[in-house]
C-alpha cells in the first residue's frame, strides 16, 4: 500500500518497529496515524499480515515485533555490499585532488542521504587511519533506512572502522538513534562541543572534510521534531518521512584540505579527550 507522498506503508511499519521493537497493531496505528488520518485498522493488519508471510513480522499474542531470522539475514547483504562498495574501485575520480572541493547538490534529504553514504564507503576504502570525526546537529539519518543502518554498522564492524560523533542535543530520538549504533565502532557524545550553534553537518577523514548544508526550512523541521518528541511513541514517523523524502535543497562538499582537516580534527580529539595519533 502506498501512502499520499509514495512511501509504502510496510517501511512505515518496520520503521516503527526499530523505534519501539515490540507493539500492538492499535499502537501502530496511534503512530503512524497521526499523520494520515485516513489510514484504518484494516490496512495496518492487512499491512501486517503481508509483512508476516514475507518473513519479516512475527505475532506473539496481540503484539507484533520483527523476525529475528529476517533481522539477522540483514548481515549477509551487508558482506555484499562491503565487497562492491568497499574494496572495489568505485568512484575513484569522485574525490577531489588536493588543494580541490567539489560540491554536489539535491532535491531530497532521503537523496543526499544516499549519496553521503556512498561517499563514506569511498574515503573508508581509501582510509590509513580508518578513523571519521562528526559532528551532527541532531541524527536524523539514523532514521532514514532500518535495513542500510543494519548493513553500515556491520561494514564499519568488519573494517574496523571507528566513529567519533558529537551530537549536538541531548534529545529522546538523538538517544533512540544513537542506541542503533554498533558500541563497538561508535563513540559518541551529547554535547554543543566545539561546533555549538552551527547547523551544518560535519565529517573529517584523514586529509579530507566534507561539510553537509541542509537548507534552513528543513533544519527548522527537524529541530521542531526533534524537541517536541519526549517519548518514542509520540514519534511520528510518517511526519518524519514528509521532511525527508520532500522538496528539499541541500549540499554536500568534500575538500581535500589536509590543514583544515588537520585543524578540525584536533577540535574533535581535544574536546573529546583523544589521543594525538588516533
């Protein structure tokens, strides 16, 4: 079933589900149907019902929650992905030459998404060090896609990769996204730290800064949607999706700067406490 701005209602519904892992199909419904209110009990079971024969949902009662089978499968695709993606030499004139910026542009957040991820793959590739610096107004992206965040987390696992994220408010959701984080690659604050107040979005790697400009309409929805949720069942994730996947402008630039990147690096590792040669 599609809903008014194209989304499938089975995504809607397994996103809910990486929010609050287990709930009753009235529950769902509550969420789901703050935005559109058109949308019965009948379609959410019918919803349901499909998801259970394709091996994703799984019914305990009345409660419903995902299978652990299909959750645990999510690993396999990301071996995959690692191989083409990772290890093989895509992209390679993406990255600018030193002293470069490129900068591309998008229509959609979900779009810019997307792209930001192929562009990690290709600087971890290409990484010495295998260490990313961010800083992140709020973690929105965390929302965006259960099945790609899965197989994120378990490519950084396998090459050893690590993260070290200042989060920039201390908010339910920013909490609920950075609990679908691998511990053992991610290490993360909720804290202004050294970027306080700037709404942009920051990545640092090796010689490399890429900086993510979101235009102010979109910043403003998600910070709106970020402070009003105080518990995760008050999400609306069919709200949240409007933000992402409508017309939206936003930026990414990647600079090949090693002093800025240099500089931007001991900001992080000073605020964070971090050794010099990480």
């Amino acid at each position: 079933m599609l809903l008014s701005n194209g989304l499938k209602l089975a995504d809607a519904i397994v996103s809910q589900f990486a929010l609050v892992p287990v709930a009753t199909a009235a529950e769902i419904h509550r969420s789901i149907g703050q935005t559109y209110r058109k949308l019965s009990h009948v379609a959410i079971y019918a919803e349901l019902n499909n998801l259970i024969q394709q091996g994703v949902v799984v019914k305990e009662g009345r409660q419903f929650r995902l299978s652990f089978h299909w959750v645990l499968s999510l690993s396999h695709f990301a071996e995959s992905l690692y191989s083409r993606y990772v290890s093989a030499d895509l992209l390679s004139s993406t990255l600018p030459a030193p002293g470069a910026k490129v900068k591309w542009k998008f229509s959609s957040l979900r779009r810019m998404d997307n792209f930001w991820v192929q562009l990690f793959f290709l600087l971890f590739s290409r990484s010495p060090t295998r260490v990313l610096y961010e800083w992140a107004p709020h973690a929105w992206f965390s929302f965006l896609d259960v099945e790609l965040q899965r197989q994120y987390m378990e490519v950084h696992r396998k090459g050893n990769f690590h993260v070290y994220m200042i989060v920039g408010d201390d908010s339910v959701l920013d909490r609920a996204a950075a609990a679908t984080w691998d511990p053992a690659t991610y290490h993360w604050s909720f804290a202004k730290g050294p970027f306080e107040g700037d709404p942009k979005y920051y990545s640092v790697i090796d010689d490399y800064v890429l900086t993510v400009t979101l235009e102010p309409g979109a910043t403003r929805k998600l910070d709106q949607l970020f402070r009003k949720v105080k518990r995760l069942n008050d999400f609306n994730v069919m709200g949240f999706y409007r933000i992402v996947d409508g017309a939206s402008r936003s930026s990414i630039a990647l600079e090949h700067n090693a002093k800025k990147a240099a500089r931007m690096s001991k900001q992080f590792r000073d605020y964070l406490g971090l050794r010099a040669n990480l």
